[in-house]
C-alpha cells in the first residue's frame, strides 16, 4: 500500500511539472488520504501487537 502512494506522488509531481494541475491536484490527493489510511492500519496492528506481547 505504502508503494502506491510513493509512486502516486511521483507521477503527481511528473504531473504538476509539465503543466497538468488538475491531475497532479488529483493524485495528490488520492496519495494523501490512502496514506492516512496505511497510518491508521499501521497503528491499529501496532496496537494489537503490544497487546498480544509480540
């Protein structure tokens, strides 16, 4: 997951270079809010795992 979003914000920033900003501000965006989501996932097992002691 981790990966899309660092390829995501590649081609968004390929994107916003050569002119393209409604596709950069896109990509950008669906980059932002699934690493949130890798962030939240990553707490939650994060969590879990200190709770079954690893």
């Amino acid at each position: 997951m981790l990966s899309f979003v660092i390829t995501a914000l590649v081609i968004a920033l390929i994107a916003a270079i050569l002119g393209f900003t409604g596709i950069a501000k896109g990509l950008a965006a669906i980059a932002k809010f699934v690493f949130y989501i890798f962030i939240v996932i990553f707490l939650i097992t994060l969590i879990i795992g200190l709770v079954n002691g690893f």
